[in-house]
C-alpha cells in the first residue's frame, strides 16, 4: 500500500478517531440547530461582523480561543496549543442574500433548510462548529497539532476575496501547513486549480436632459447598450473561431451582472454604470477579454457622440475600472493533501472529480501554497437567489470526510516526511 493508505488505516484503529466519527452521527440534531442560528444572523459581505461575534461565542463556548482579526475574520484555537505548522480549515461568512427577519430561514416538511444562504455558506460555517465540537469532545491525535478554525470575511461579490487575502497576507504566506476550505455542501468536487477573474466598473456621464425638448442629446444608456452588445459579439466570435481551429481553448466566461442609470422614463439620463465579471482558464484570455471591453466601451460612447444631433450641448465619456481581481493557482504536483483526499474519499466511497472554481483557494493557491476547496456534505440548491435550499442527508460523510483529511495530514506530517510520498500527476479536471 501506499504511504497515505497505511497511514489511513492506522488511524482509523485508534479508539478516539472512531469516536469522533461516530459523534457526528450521535451530533445531527445538535448540528442542524447550530446550522438554523447561524443563518438567521444577516452577513452579507462588508457587514459580517454580528455574524462573526456569534460564531466567535460559539467556538468559545465550546472550549476553543477565538478572537476576530483585523480584517474580521475569526481565528479560533485551542488553548494551549500552537497554530503554527496546523491545517486552517476555512469557511466564509458572507452571503449574496440576506435574510430579512429570522422567519426568512425555515425548515420545509421534507426536512429541507429553506433561505438565503443556507447552502453557500451556512454548509460550511456549520461544519467548523461541527469540528469545533468534535475536537473537544473526543479529542483525537492528542500528540499531533489540532486544526486552526477559520471564518473569513469577503468572499462573495465585491469582497475580492479580502479576508483570506489578510490570512495569507506576507511575502512567505501564512504559517499553516494546509489550507480546507469548505464552500457550500455537495462532495462531488475537489477544487484542486483556482479559476482567474477580474471585475469592472463602467461608467458613462453625459448632459442629461428632458426626453422631448433635448431629444438627440447623447444618452449614456445607449451608449452603454452599445457597449455591452458589442462586447458580447465580439467575445462570443472569439470563441467560436476557437474551437473552428480545434485549438485547446481555455474556458472563459463574462457576466454583466449590475445595470444602472437614469431616474425618470421622461429624463435623459446623465449617468450609466454597469459591473461586469471576467472569468478564464487561461490569464492570456482574461487579458485579452479585458483590453476587448476597453476597445468595444471606447467606440460605443464614439459612436453615440457622433450620432447625437445636439453633440454640442455636451458629450458622452467613459470611464473603466477595475474593482477586483482574483488571481488564478494550481496545487503543485507533489503535495500530499490531494493524495489525502483521495485516499480518504476512497474509504469513504465518495465519487469526486477535480474541477477549476473561483473560491477563497484561489489565494493560497496563487502563493503556492498547498490548497483545496471541497464541499461540506449534503446537498443544496439555489445558491444566491431568494429560495436557496439545503438538506442535511449526507452531510455526515462529508463531516467525516473533512475530520479524517485534517487527521491524516497532521498524522502523516508527524510520523512521514514529505518526500516519502509518490508524486501526483496532473489530473484532468471538469468545470463545475
């Protein structure tokens, strides 16, 4: 056998491990009322903190040190123990979507958790408190350094992932040996390679007006519309000429998700924003995508100033801004915490597939550092819309599968060095 499946099948002969497994079972009904607490606390991203305190409480009525850092993100240890050289276990706080009263977030006949954010990330800030619990409990590898509990800040949105930019923040990186972070429910995909994104502002300004005495007057929103349809020919074109060649054409994706301007049906509006998302595979693509939204934004207002009829009572102009960039990352060949998860999802009968994502991986793994993001157990739907779902069947395999990979990888770095390990090749991977 290998090193990882001996060492595995050490582990699961000692009388603690076994133990803990098992409290995640005796643990569900504790489990899922922590679950429904958590996401009735509002936390969308830049106002995390109330839900930060509670779960900073949380950790400490449960024996662990917690304390929020600068950034927000809560830090919880056990005490007396060393975080240095641990695996940080990581789960983000916020949401897209935030309940607005408590009865926003309800359980359905079918046992089902019904609300904004209960899957992503309700999933994963459940399973720190999970581990939390299970860790003082039954207190398994009393000789090797437990997992250092984190809920970061500004995942979502326009966080640009700033919490984990804070955990990670140095030029070494952090001290921890390992990054699991957990980001919504389902344990179909291991997230092994951090997908690339970058997002804009686009602003256009112009003189405004009333909609029948100054008609002809340049009009930021059409100039916009301009904008953002020719963008969307002109990348699609790109990427149908692509796959024409039979080229190996890296993935990529763009969302104008914001659109805004005006204030009456009868004014010509004198402002025009839009944010867009770009996201690749490939950083060459991303650039490219990115000069492309320039171009198609400069000759749209060009195009919308030179059609006005009244060009000289004012001008149409632009301007683009970046507002978050997420910088893509592959875990090296070598790294023992990939051959951990498989081994451990092959005891478990999992079925997983490595994919590409954009996750609070992302950073660690753009520092080089040995990162996944994996899902937490069970399953969910709906993430980011007003009837998002989550149901706890099977989030105990999940639990275990997180509590086993924290064990193994502090086990194995306690008794193996690292070079004791057979070199993991590169693994081709499904978009999710």
């Amino acid at each position: 056998m290998l090193p990882v499946a001996q060492s595995l099948a050490s582990l699961l002969k000692q009388a603690e491990v076994n133990a803990a497994l098992e409290w995640f079972r005796k643990g569900k009904s504790w489990i899922t009322e922590q679950h429904l607490a958590l996401c009735r606390i509002p936390a969308p991203t830049f106002f995390e903190q109330q839900r930060a305190e509670w779960i900073a409480s949380r950790f400490k009525s449960l024996g662990w040190e917690a304390k929020l850092d600068r950034a927000g993100n809560v830090i919880a240890t056990l005490p007396g123990r060393r975080d240095s050289d641990a695996v940080a276990v990581t789960a983000h706080l916020d949401t897209v979507l935030a309940p607005r009263n408590p009865d926003d977030i309800r359980v359905m006949g079918d046992g089902r958790i019904l609300g904004p954010g209960v899957s992503d990330n309700g999933a994963g800030l459940t399973a720190l408190l999970a581990l939390a619990a299970v860790w003082t409990s039954c207190t398994p590898l009393a000789g090797a350094p437990p997992p250092v509990l984190i809920a970061n800040v500004g995942e979502e949105g326009e966080g640009n992932l700033c919490g984990m930019r804070y955990v990670c923040r140095g030029a070494k990186g952090p001290r921890y040996r390992a990054f699991l972070v957990l980001d919504g429910p389902n344990s179909e995909h291991v997230t092994s390679r951090a997908l690339a994104s970058r997002r804009f502002e686009v602003t256009l300004n112009g003189p405004g007006g009333h909609s029948w005495n100054d008609h002809g007057a340049p009009n930021p929103v059409h100039a916009l519309s301009r904008a953002i349809t020719w963008f969307t020919e002109q990348a699609q074109e790109l990427e149908r000429q692509g796959l024409d060649r039979k080229e190996d054409e890296p993935r990529s994706s763009f969302n104008f998700g914001i659109l805004q301007g005006g204030t009456s049906i009868n004014s010509i509006p004198a402002e025009a924003r839009a944010k867009v998302d770009l996201r690749s595979e490939r950083q060459d693509r991303m650039d490219l995508l990115a000069r492309l939204l320039a171009t198609t934004v400069e000759k749209a207002v060009a195009w919308e100033n030179a059609r006005s009829e009244r060009g000289a009572g004012g001008r149409v102009t632009a301007r683009v801004k970046e507002i978050g960039s997420r910088p893509g990352g592959d875990l090296a060949g070598g790294e023992p915490l990939l051959e951990v998860l498989l081994a451990v999802n092959n005891h478990l009968g999992i079925r997983t597939q490595l994919d590409c994502s954009s996750t609070d991986a992302n950073i660690p793994l753009s520092l080089g550092l040995p990162a996944v993001s994996i899902g937490a157990g069970g399953q969910g739907g709906g993430a980011h819309t007003p009837s998002e779902w989550y149901s706890p069947e099977g989030r105990e395999i999940g639990l275990r599968r997180v509590f086993l990979a924290i064990c193994l990888l502090s086990y194995i770095e306690e008794r193996s060095p690292v070079e004791t390990f057979s070199r993991i090749p590169r693994l081709s991977h499904q978009e999710s």
